[in-house]
C-alpha cells in the first residue's frame, strides 16, 4: 500500500491508542491524531504529526480478524482523503473560565460547572490547552459517568494544571459536570489551534 496522510480513528478504548516508538518506548496516543502512515504490512509504520511526539516514527500491529465487525483493511488510521471534507479537524475551541462564577464556557457548545483550587488557582490571562500526551491516572474512578475521564488537556505549555473532570482540584482547572465530560472531550479533541494545541481558554477572576 502507499503511504498517505491520515488520523489515527475513532477507539473504544477511552480514546488511546497504545503504540510502540522506533526506539522501544511504549506508549499511548489519542484518538485523531493527524500521522504519515508509511507501511501497512503486518505492523503498520507511521510518523506523528502532532502533539508531543511531532515527528518520531513509531508502528502498531494490524487489528486481528472479527466476525462482528465490519474493518476490511484492519487498520487503526483513517486515510485523510476518505474522510468528509478531507480533514476530521475543526477550528481551534475557544474557552472562558470564571473562577468565581465556577463556570467554564466552551463556545459552541455551552456552559458547565467547574473549578479550580481557591488555596492554589490558575493565575488570569488567556492559555493554550495542549493536545493531550497520554491518559492520566484517578484516584478516583468516572467511568460509569464519563468514558473519557482519563483524557486531561494541559493548561499552558508548561507545568502540572490540566483541564479534566472530576471532583477535586490541586490547581486545575477540573470539570465538575461530570456527565457532561464527553461532549466536550469530543468537542475539544477534534478541535485544532496548530501543531501542538487544540485551543485557548481565557481565565477570568469573575
């Protein structure tokens, strides 16, 4: 097969897709990654285009063969030309967050309780919220109420606060709506600012 520009598709799997990096590491992408499928043998070969590891090539083995599901060429990756309009990507997400008010604000898709540590908060001003580089742990486990809770987008380009769901925050920006965390990971994760971000969210002392 020749190589082609995709995104890695839709996976069950909370979103990850566990892969192996040329050098050994193994690890997890998310979902709609854009890559460079170079190979599709038993083992698909590919080069990231985005996030964190922009540019390493890494591979995945072939998905195996199912009765119950209909995937004729087994593979984990979407061809950029069969998907509607050429590309899954929309426009960069644009978010108010109101630590006062505890509201986060997602354009185009609504309002929804959230918080942030009052001992510890994210300081105002406007950040990049990074494409996520691999699922977070929880002490606490959501999976009945959101099956993307372990998928946490970085506030900034640097340091430990994230946007997530959840009940507590150590100076994140932490989604309380629980039940409503799927519609805006889906919201968010298909969003694009470039290479790195999906977004901004604007921090607002109100």
């Amino acid at each position: 097969m020749d190589s082609y520009f995709g995104y890695i598709e839709q996976i069950d799997d909370g979103g990850w897709l566990t892969i192996k990096f040329d050098d050994g590491l193994i690890w997890s992408l998310p979902e709609y990654t854009q890559v460079h499928v170079k190979s599709s043998n038993g083992r698909e070969t590919f080069e990231v285009l985005e996030g964190r590891f922009f540019g390493k090539k890494a591979s995945v083995k072939k998905k195996g063969w199912r009765w119950d599901q209909w995937d004729i060429d087994r593979s984990y990756f979407e061809e950029e030309v069969h998907l509607k309009e050429g590309c899954i990507h929309t426009d960069a997400a644009q978010l108010r967050f109101y630590k006062k008010s505890k509201i986060l604000e997602v354009t185009g898709l609504g309002s929804f309780k959230a918080m942030t540590d009052p001992k510890n908060p994210i300081p105002d001003g406007t950040y990049d919220i990074e494409l996520p580089y691999k699922p977070h742990k929880s002490s606490f486990r959501y999976e009945a109420r959101a099956n993307y809770y372990r998928t946490w987008f970085r506030v900034g380009n640097s340091g430990d606060r994230f946007l997530h769901c959840g009940n507590i925050s150590a100076g994140c920006l932490t989604v309380t709506d629980i039940d409503k965390w799927d519609a805006i990971y889906k919201h968010l994760i298909i969003s694009r600012n470039d290479f790195n971000s999906i977004g901004t969210v604007k921090v607002l002392n109100l």
